[in-house]
C-alpha cells in the first residue's frame, strides 16, 4: 500500500452515501440495482439496522440453485457482516479486507452504516496519489530549470 494511503481514515475513502436494500426486497430488486447503479454489493437492512449484505455472487448462487427472483434477499444475504469504523486508517481495512479474503467492507459510524469501501476505491485512490505525486515531482523538476 502506498506511504501517502497509510493515514488515511477509512470515512475518507468510503462511497457515501452507502447504497442499502431492504431484507424485504426481492433478489431481482437487488439485481436491478446494482445493474442500475454499476455496484456488485448491497448493505441490507431491517428498520435501518444492517442485518447482512448482498454481493452478484450471492445473486448468482440463488439463480444457479433455482431460487425465484421473487424470494426475499435475506433469503440469499450473507448474515454474518465484517464492519470497520469511519475513523480507522485505511491500512487497517485494507489489512482485514485481505485477512478475510473480501472485496468489500461496510464503515460504520456508530450503529449506522457510513459508507462501502471496496477493493476498487483502494485502486483508485492509489493511481490518484501516484499521479499527484508524479505531478509534484515533474513541477519541482520545472522549478529547477
């Protein structure tokens, strides 16, 4: 992991506001989101209290075994969450996302879900700092001249 990553809090990077579906939904409205918003993973919630998540291989699962579109999504909804708070450095997620073989962490701030973090926003904010710097070090170079 980058050095300029290292001090960042996991709220900083997080997409906000998390998208979330209700347990009550069906599999199809899971799918129909995240095809709509280009996500492949779902906070679920129960009165606004997270009580799973959804991911497109629990959606494929549920299709490969025959379930209707129609179930429930916490028919097919992973119950046992892994969670990191808004305000732990980024190298902490990162740590626990590769411990737990997961692309995706739920941030919490408090009992409320903040924010998703993914694999693909470590990516990203990666090639941002690198470019940064590159720019820095080319501006400094120019300075020099």
């Amino acid at each position: 992991m980058d050095k300029n990553m290292l001090y960042m809090k996991v709220g900083a990077l997080a997409k906000r506001p998390a998208i979330t579906i209700s347990a009550k939904a069906t599999i199809a409205d899971a799918a129909r989101v995240m095809a709509e918003r280009r996500i492949g993973f779902l906070p679920v919630l129960d009165n606004g209290r997270l009580v799973g998540v959804v991911s497109e291989r629990d959606l494929v699962r549920a299709a490969a075994s025959g379930l209707s579109p129609d179930q429930p999504v916490e028919a097919v909804m992973t119950r046992e969450v892994i969670t990191i708070n808004f305000n732990d450095d980024v190298e902490a997620a990162w740590a626990l996302m590769k411990s737990k073989g997961i692309r995706h962490l739920v941030v919490l701030r408090g009992d409320e879900v903040y924010g998703v973090v993914s694999i693909r926003d470590f990516l990203a904010e990666r090639i941002a700092l690198e470019r940064i710097v590159e720019r820095s070090r080319a501006a400094s170079l120019d300075v020099g001249r």
